[in-house]
C-alpha cells in the first residue's frame, strides 16, 4: 500500500497544484488531507475549486472549523479573507467533514490530536516562545486508545515522525502551503520551516512497517508572496518568500 499525505494547504493553490503534479509523477493516486484547507490572504477559492473535485478523505481542521462556527467579524484575519473568497458550497463541504478518520483500516488521521485540534501533538512551546520537541511520554499518552499502526496529523507545518514504544509511527507531513507562521498560544512563538517550498509526504507499507518519504516541491512561491504582500500581510509575505517571519 503506497498513498500520499498532504495538510495545511492554507489556500495556496500555486503549491497544491504543484504538490498534486508531484504525486502524479510518482504514479500515486491515493491522497489523504489533513486539514486547514483555505484560511490565508491567498486563493481559497482557487484552492476549492482545485480540491473539491478530488474527493480525498479529508478531516477538518481548526481552521475549518473557525470558518463554520464563527461570523466573518468574529474571526481572525486569516479566516475572514479566505470566508469572503469562498462560495458556500465550499463551506458546505467543511460543514461534512469529521475530526478523525480512519483511512483503510490501518491509517488514523486527524489535524491536530484526538479530540483537540488546537493542540501540538510533537511539539511543546516554552514560555520563552520556544518550540521544541515534546517529552515521549506526553506524545505516547495522546495516542492512548488509538490502534491503528500509522497514525498521521498536521497543523504544525513541521514535517516530523515519531516511533512510539508500541511499534506505531507517527508522522507530520509539513505543510502544502505556509511554511512559516506565529500563533499567541500557549505562549507567543513562530514557527518556521526554514525554506519556502511545498511539503508533504508519502507512506509506504514495506514488510518492516510503514516507512514515510517526506518530499518538497518547488513553485511560483515569489507570487504568493506578492499576492500576500498586496493583500496587506507582510508576515505571509515573508513567510512564503523565505520560510522564515
């Protein structure tokens, strides 16, 4: 079995479009979506109009959710520019999608952890705005409950695996689409890929188990930089110029 795993497309249509020509070179055609499809001053609806037709098994992130549980006026910037770039439809299609999912029997997937999709599941930031890799232990007790030998999350844009005691593997597969943002909570922190390429992954079952390949793939990212830049967010524009804030 041999699919591919793409998250955090953040409404950067340049990079899915480059991501999906990447999968098809490799002759894969199983994807599965990890969330927080639109939010970002980009091309929600591009992104939409890309996406939807796919069909992928997707699970909804906390930018998903933001963009059906609050009023335009209500939300973070991010969210508002892309709610007013999306038709309904588009926000129609998040209202369907679940928390979790469990993809083949083998696979579980949701955006952030279970049960929480605001909650870095590898990463711990200090009070210092530190991000850093979390204890196993905590890591080991969010996936308590979960039997699925391949479990997969986004939202942190950080392409990560983690082997936990169990023998399961635990994999991030970076980000379609911001590779560098700042959040306030739990303490205010940055979090940056270092480049500005679109990332994600590829999972393979082999007889030793499930081995990912992380993959980036170069785009056009200069003009999403300048379509941030004109829509007045200077951070996005650095961020997708430089993979750096």
């Amino acid at each position: 079995m041999r699919f591919a795993a793409i998250a955090d497309i953040h409404g950067n249509a340049l990079a899915l479009e480059a991501v999906l020509a990447d999968i098809a070179a490799l002759g894969i055609t199983d994807i599965v979506n990890l969330g927080d499809c639109f939010s970002g001053p980009l091309e929600a609806g591009k992104t939409g109009d890309r996406l939807l037709p796919l069909n992928l098994p997707t699970v909804r992130g906390n930018h998903d959710r933001y963009l059906i549980e609050f009023a335009p006026e209500q939300m973070f910037t991010s969210d508002e520019a892309a709610y007013h770039d999306l038709s309904p439809r588009y926000l129609d299609w998040l209202r369907t999608l679940p928390p979790e999912l469990i993809y083949r029997d083998e696979v579980y997937l949701c955006h952030a952890t279970p049960g929480n999709d605001n909650l870095y599941w590898t990463e711990t930031v200090s009070p210092e705005g530190h991000v850093l890799l979390k204890a196993q232990a905590e890591i080991e007790a969010l996936a308590e409950g979960i039997d699925q030998p391949l479990i997969l999350c986004g939202h942190t844009h950080l392409p990560r695996m983690i082997a936990l005691s169990s023998g399961r593997l635990l994999v991030n597969p970076g980000s379609v689409g911001c590779p560098a943002y700042d959040d306030d909570l739990p303490h205010a922190h940055k979090v940056e890929s270092g480049h500005p390429m679109a990332s994600y992954a590829i999972l393979e079952k082999q007889g030793s188990g499930w081995i990912p390949t992380f993959r980036t793939v170069a785009y056009d990212h200069m003009a999403m930089s300048a379509l941030a830049k004109a829509k007045g967010r200077p951070e996005w524009a650095a961020g997708l110029a430089t993979g750096r804030l």
